[in-house]
C-alpha cells in the first residue's frame, strides 16, 4: 500500500453481471483506472465507493 490510498468497493457490469471488486487506491479515479486496466474499457463502471470501515 502507498501513503494515503484507501480501500474503495467498485460495482462494474462484466458479461451482463454486476460484480463487485475491492480495490485499493488513493483516488476514486484511480481506482477506475485500475478496473479498467483489469476489465477494458468495454465493462461499464457502474459506481465507486469508498469502504468507511470502523477500526476497533
């Protein structure tokens, strides 16, 4: 992990599927480039969201 990323859940639609993917990054734009980077440019991003989780 880098200085500052945050972990952001991803929701893309991949052969008629929505599927979700974890992934870490410091930017909600970067973790779009990140999917894309995995998926192509064909799998609509259907939202990013950053994952608040509570440490206890």
């Amino acid at each position: 992990m880098r200085c500052g990323s945050k972990c952001f859940i991803v929701e893309i639609e991949v052969g008629g599927e929505k599927q979700t993917k974890s992934v870490t990054a410091r930017t909600p734009i970067e973790a779009r480039k990140t999917i894309r980077g995995a998926y192509g440019t064909e799998a609509p991003i259907l939202s990013v969201i950053e994952d608040k989780k509570k440490n206890l």
